[in-house]
C-alpha cells in the first residue's frame, strides 16, 4: 500500500483526502485549473431527486474564522445529474461519491436506485444533516428510528459505499451508533454547526434565513473533539471534516481518529490547499517514519 | 499541465484617490492576463491567517504585464484592512475567473454606478483604440468621485451625477441617460441596473456585485435570478445580457 492510501469499505482512497459536499459543485466546475490527482474522490453538492431552486440571497455571511451560509441545497435534480455530470466523472477515473439528500424516504430510495446502476459512481454519502431546509435534513437526525429505518433501506437497495453525514446538533453518538449496526462503510462528522448573525440596523438576518451553516476554522476544534468521540465510539471508520485549512489540521483529525478527511470551506480561501495538505502529510509521515495507518487514532489521552 | 489558479505578489502601492477610495496596485510574481470585466479574489488577510477568512473579489482596474491595479472603496471591515496594505506585502490572489464583456459593434456607452467604474476602466482601456466611449458617472457625493483624468481611458463625452449634487447633475444617473445607438455597458449596483432596465428596456451588457464565497462557481452563494433559473454570478457572470435577468424583491 503506498503511503497515502486508505481503504474504507470498497472505496480506495489516494491520497484519503477528499473534498466536503456543497464546497466543490459536482467537481467538473473547476476542471480548467485542478488537479484531480490531489483528492482521492469527488464529494457532490447534494442531490435531490427534482431540482432545487434554494434559498434567496443573501446566502452567505463571514464571520471570525468562519462562514455562515444557507444555500438550501440549490441542486440540478437527478436527471440532469445523470445526463451532465456522469460522462466527465467517466474521464477523470476518481471515485465519485454522490451527497444525497430527499425530503421523505422514498426520494432517498429512488436516487439510491437509480445511481446504483452507473458504475462512474463508487458511493453515497446520506445527509441527514443540512441545517438550511424546511423539510428533510436535519430534521431527519431529530428521530433515530427514522434514521434506521433510511439506513436500512438504502443498504438492501445498494452495495455501493455508504457514508452518512452527521451533524453536530444531533444525538451524533447514538445516530452512530445506528450507521454501526445498520451497516454503513463509515461516518462523515461534521456538517455545519447551526449558527447566526444579526444586522443591528434592520435587527433581521445577515441571511436570508434566520440561522445558517458555520463552517471554516473557526468550527474545527469542535470538529475535532466530535470525530475523536464517534471514533472512540463506534468502529466503523470517521472521515473528519470542519474546518481544516493546513496539513497540521488534518493530521490532528487523524490523530484523533479520522481514516480520511474532507476539506470545505479553506478550499474557497486557497484553491491549492489540497495539495498542500497532501505533500504535508507525506512529508510528516516520512519524517516521522511512520505510516497514516499507524497514525490514525493515535491520540494519547491524558 | 494546467495554469494554476492559485497567484501570488507584493504590494508595490496603496493610492489613497479619495477619502475612501484606493488603489491598490499589486506586482504579480508571474504575469496574470485578463479580460475586461473578469474578476480576481484577493486575501486581505496575510499568508496563513484566517480573517478575514475569504478572499474577496474584485474587478480589475488595469492590467499591465505584471502590475495589476485594483480600485476599491472601504465599504467593510475587509477593504478598511485592505487599506492599510502597505509597499511590500506579500499578497495572495487568485484567477481570473469569470466572463467577460463582449465587444461593442460601434459606439460604446458606460453606466457607471459607484466603484463599477473599475471594471468598466479596464474595458475602456481596452477598446478605446476602436471606439469612441461615452461616460454616465453617478456617484453618492463629489467624495466617491474618481477624476476622469486618472482612468486609462478618454471618453469623447461624459456626464457625472451624485445623488447630493456636491457634483455635477443632482440626483441618480439613470435619470440622465439618454438613449441613442450604441452598446451600453452597465456595471455598479443591482439596483442601478434594475431602474436603468425599468426606465428604458434598451439591450445592455450588465456587471453585477453579490456577495461571494468561492468564486469559482462551487458553493452556490451568489446567485442572480434569471429567466433560466438561478445563475452564479462568479462562474456564470459577472456579466450578464440585462433582458434575462429577473428581478427579485
């Protein structure tokens, strides 16, 4: 195995550092400058089995460190997925992971189904997690047996990989517990931690919805502390996500217990970033002549 | 091997033009070549630090080998820190990204509102030689106006207008064009461009402003209404033909 390689379930990761949903498009929108070669898969925007027109502006706030949006989970529908985007994944030979996302369990099984034939996509990461809709998303965490039951569905429907992404205003614990025993390949923690920020002049939103999604460093310790107690919790792997903007931030998610991690937000601030934290992590492993297996969950508790 | 849209520089001056407008201008470590009406996102922040955390986009004002020039107007906490850049920064940047503005057939008309006379500057510049370019300035106060002796380009007629009249003609520039044959260029806020596509309804190549997070049409942040739906201003923009826009209150 080379040294930044990682497999998680039936999917390969090299390096195992990927993109976070809704932070990279559907990959083929940044063809002209990126190197493919730096992530180990694409992560979609979340899809939804009909177009989603999202949330009105302002989406988007700047906070200390961090970024407050609620796009609403703008999407192209599944369809169009199928017909725009699955010929460029069949050119750039990544592992494609689909973000899916529906408002009832039905328009999660459907995706699932229909994506589950084109052998351009490796797998699935669930969001039961988005903070910026009315209907689906977070709401889902809000019951376990719900969460099951889509669990359970979903896995009869496909052999693909499987994540679910948590988020850091639910039960996380015991949501992993579920992914556990209904058999996911792995857990993505964080999503955005529900967040706001106030015009003192209009007194309304700085957004178009009263709270948003925060992201960017400023959510990266509290990402951190959660990756390290899911891993410690259940065994199925973690890829860690929040927050991270250099190679010292990743190697503090695997440290804590993370198999892959995902970058978000940074990737808007350096477009380079990906490379950067996998020549980074080549580099302290070989320094410290050690291996990312032997590195993840290595964390010594006081 | 691809270009990379990652860019570097060094700040080689920071103009104070008026009381709150700059000029930043900027020495690229390789040379950047761009179109008018593209846009760069640039870090205010220093290498490495984290806020401001975004980079925010501006139009270019003048691109010349390796020296890049941004005119900009502290609006924010973001460009307040942008003024006080100081020779010899180092500064981080990327693209250019976005569309650009197509080539007038004859006489071109700018409508300027606010700091859109930056991305219109370069455009001016830029085809000046061809073209004979007629200025609508509308500014708030004599204060925000950037004299016409510092553009790169001449314009053989132009008209100012600020809306306290400490300037020029008192009121809003849309209330003083008048139509005549040409290709109009408009580039300030969205609000100009809605009362200028009101009042007359004449084709016009429009520059937008939104708020922006990546800038390379991944995050969904900045989106105009348009007869298609949703479009992003950064990666489907920023100029946009002004009939297919859809204004949302």
């Amino acid at each position: 195995m080379g040294r930044l390689e990682i497999k998680i379930g039936s999917l390969l990761l090299s390096p195992p550092i990927m993109p976070a949903s809704g932070t990279f498009g559907y990959g083929d929108e940044v063809k002209e400058f990126f190197n493919y070669k730096d992530i180990g898969a694409i992560v979609t925007k979340g899809l939804s089995l009909k177009p989603r027109k999202g949330n009105k502006m302002p989406r988007i706030t700047e906070t200390p460190s961090g970024l407050i949006n609620a796009i609403g989970l703008e999407n192209i529908g599944l369809e169009r997925f199928i017909k725009e985007k699955i010929p460029f994944y069949r050119k750039i030979k990544k592992p494609v992971i689909v973000n899916i996302f529906g408002e009832s369990l039905d328009e999660f099984l459907q995706i699932t189904e229909r994506l589950d034939e084109f052998k351009e996509i490796s797998g699935f990461e669930i969001n039961i997690s988005c903070p910026n809709v009315d209907k689906g998303g977070i709401e889902f965490s809000k019951t376990p047996d719900i969460v099951r039951t889509l669990i359970k569905e979903i896995r009869k429907r496909t052999k693909k990989f499987i994540t679910v992404k948590i988020s850091p205003d639910s039960d996380y614990i015991t949501i992993s517990k579920i992914c556990e025993e209904e058999g996911t390949d792995a857990i993505t923690a964080i999503n955005t931690i529900r967040a706001m920020e106030i015009d003192i002049h209009t007194r309304t939103s700085k957004i178009s919805r009263t709270s948003g999604g925060l992201s960017g460093p400023a959510i990266k310790p509290i990402a951190l502390r959660i990756v390290y107690e899911i891993s410690r919790t259940v065994s199925i792997p973690v890829i860690g996500v929040g927050g991270i903007s250099s190679w010292e931030d990743a190697v503090q998610f695997f440290i804590a217990g993370a198999s892959a991690v995902q970058i978000g937000t940074y990737f808007f601030v350096n477009n380079d970033i990906f490379n950067e934290v996998k020549r980074g992590l080549e580099e302290f492993l070989t320094k410290r002549r050690t291996s990312l297996r032997n590195l993840i969950g290595s964390f010594k508790p006081t | 091997m691809k270009e990379r849209a990652e860019k570097s520089g060094r700040v080689s001056e920071n103009i104070k033009v008026k009381e709150k407008i700059f000029l930043l201008r900027i020495e690229t470590d390789e040379k950047i070549t761009a179109k008018a009406g593209q846009f760069l996102m640039i870090k205010i922040s220093s290498p490495g630090s984290t806020d401001p955390l975004l980079k925010r986009p501006f139009a270019v004002f003048d691109l010349e080998g390796k020296v890049l020039s941004i005119l900009y107007k502290i609006t924010g906490r973001g460009t307040y820190l942008m003024s006080l850049l100081k020779r010899g920064d180092r500064i981080e940047l990327s693209g250019p990204f976005g569309n650009s503005f197509p080539l007038p057939e004859r006489k071109a008309i700018f409508v300027s509102g606010g700091s859109g006379i930056a991305s219109l500057n370069f455009l001016g510049k830029n085809i000046q030689k061809k073209t004979e370019i007629k200025l609508y300035y509308g500014i708030k106060n004599s204060q925000e106006c950037v004299p016409i002796s510092f553009l790169s380009f001449k314009p053989s007629e132009y008209l100012i207008t600020t809306e306290d009249g400490s300037l020029g003609k008192k009121g809003l520039v849309t209330d003083f064009i008048k139509i005549e044959n040409g290709t109009y260029y408009l580039a300030g806020p969205a609000k100009m461009s809605r009362e200028f596509h009101r009042k007359f309804k004449v084709d016009a190549f429009a520059s937008l402003e939104e708020r922006m997070a990546c800038g390379i049409g991944v995050c969904m942040g900045c989106g105009i209404l348009t007869e298609h739906g949703y479009k992003r201003v950064c990666a489907d923009g920023p100029v946009f033909n002004l009939s297919q826009i859809r204004w949302e209150d």
